[in-house]
C-alpha cells in the first residue's frame, strides 16, 4: 500500500450532507476495501495513480473554525472515508482531532467499522455531546470477510458497540448497505438493541464499476436471489424496497427502537 501526506489549508470544512454541518476526513482513500465503496468516485479528485484501496494519503493541517460550531451543529468525522482505518495505529490523526476539538460546541459524530475507535475513549468521553455509529449489515462473518476484508469483524464491531455503550457514548448502528435477502434487518436488530440508541438502515445502491462485480458475486455465491437482484438492479423495480421499508417500521415497533431508512439515494440527491 502506497503512503502519500497531504497538507490542508483547514481540515474542518462546511458539509451540505443532510445531518452534518461539517465534516472532517483525516485520510484519503480508505483501506478496508468494501466491494460496494461508494467513496470510490473520490479517485477522480486526486492525482494518486493506485487504485482505490491500494493508497492513503494522510492529511495533516489546522481546524479553522472550531469556534464557529454553533450547538445545533453536527461536526462529522469520517464522513466519506473511515478515520479509524488500521494505520490511524501509528499515524494517531484521528486522536489529534479530537483533541483539537475539545472545546467544540455541536455534537461531534463519527461513523466507523473500525473497533480502533475504543483506543480513544477517554477523549470521546470528554465531549458532552458526542454520537458514533457503527456501520453493521451482517452478523455472518464470512460475508463480512469477503465485503469488508480490511475492517474489523462483525464480533468486534458488537463489541465495540456494547463498550461505547457502556461507557456512556450514543451509539447508532448503521445497517449499511442492505444487501436484499442477505442483510437479515431482524437478527441484527436483536443482536444489538440493547446497545444502541437509534439504528439507520441505508439500501444497496449498484453503480459504476462495482455494479457488475456485485451482481456476478451474487450469481455465484447466491445463486437463489439472483431473480431479485435482476429486478432490483436490472428492471429498477422499487418493490423489495417498498417491502422493506414496511419491514423496518414494524420492527422499531417490535423492538420499541428509534429507525430511520435512507432508501432511494438517487432520487433524494436529485431532489
Ligand atoms: S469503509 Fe467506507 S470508505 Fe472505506 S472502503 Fe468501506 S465503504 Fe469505502
């Protein structure tokens, strides 16, 4: 893996995302190399000549700003590479950030499948508003293995969350991204309700390159949800999702849990 540094005029910059005000992205390029990386568009960006997953280049610069957060503000770590990637280890970046934003006034959130996170607990618990979510679609680690090769394992990323909770940090699950059939929405909610305050449920999106990576994945690993990946991602049929979306509401009933669903991301950019 190739490491490249960047310096940057401010490391704190304004966000246009729904939920976040600012963002900050310590590390460009993500190792944990999910197969469905939707931050892959990012390459174009930058003039690295690897391939995603195959280069890091590690930011370094001042967070101008801080002062401006105002409390009804979301600063958002990691929100479009992970910042607990394995070499955040040695390069302690994350950390640093936290630090540079103790006196911060919004709600300072970070979304990680990394247990790395835990290294810095002490600093997460010094922040009287602060949220991290995990990112989960399995408990089969095997399928893990194989979306998510670099991250950490489903166990501990459970564990990881059970300790945020614990320790008194918010936590959010991040059911990301669904894969139809495979992502099993209640197994997972039951596996984790007791450490998690509100669960996000994003759907699958297939574009670019990775599209027909996936669907030959699923051809051959599951042959049997071949017919419904063809309608989802072949015929744009919205109907698995529709039923989907139904499935959620009933089990934040069920489960008496807080559930949002970010289904249908091309047309909510549209809007
Ligand atoms: S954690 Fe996010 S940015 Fe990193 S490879 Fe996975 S999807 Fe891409």
């Amino acid at each position: 893996m190739k490491l490249y540094e960047q310096t940057c005029k401010n490391l704190l910059v304004k966000s246009k995302l729904p939920g976040a005000d600012w963002v900050i992205n310590p590390y460009v390029g993500c190792t944990h190399r999910c197969q469905y990386c939707y931050a892959i568009f990012m390459r174009r960006f930058y003039q690295y000549e690897e391939k995603w997953g195959d280069f890091l280049a590690v930011k370094s610069g001042p967070l101008r700003g801080v002062d401006k957060v105002r409390d009804n503000q979301v600063v958002l770590i990691g929100s479009v590479t992970d910042a607990y990637q394995p070499i955040e280890k040695q390069t302690r970046c994350t950390r640093m950030i936290l630090q540079q934003l103790a006196d911060c006034r919004g709600t300072v959130e970070i979304l990680t499948k990394s247990k790395l996170i835990l290294r810095d607990m002490e600093l997460l618990q010094q922040f009287s508003k602060i949220r991290v979510g995990i990112s989960l679609n399995t408990l089969d680690d095997s399928f893990r293995r194989t979306m998510e090769p670099g991250a950490s394992t489903v166990e501990e990323r459970l564990q990881t969350l059970r300790t945020l909770k614990e320790n008194g940090i918010e936590t959010y699950l991040f059911v990301s991204p669904i894969f139809p059939e495979i992502t099993n929405l209640q197994e997972i909610v039951e596996a984790t309700r007791k450490w998690v305050d509100t669960y996000y449920f994003e759907n699958l999106n297939l574009r670019g390159d990775y599209k027909e990576k996936i669907l030959e994945y699923i051809q051959e690993a599951f042959p049997e949800y071949q017919g419904i990946y063809q309608q989802i991602y072949r015929e744009n049929s919205m109907v698995y999702w529709e039923n989907c979306k139904h499935k959620i509401e009933n089990l934040a009933v069920l489960y008496n849990v807080r559930a949002k669903e970010y289904f249908y991301h091309s047309k909510i950019r549209k809007q």
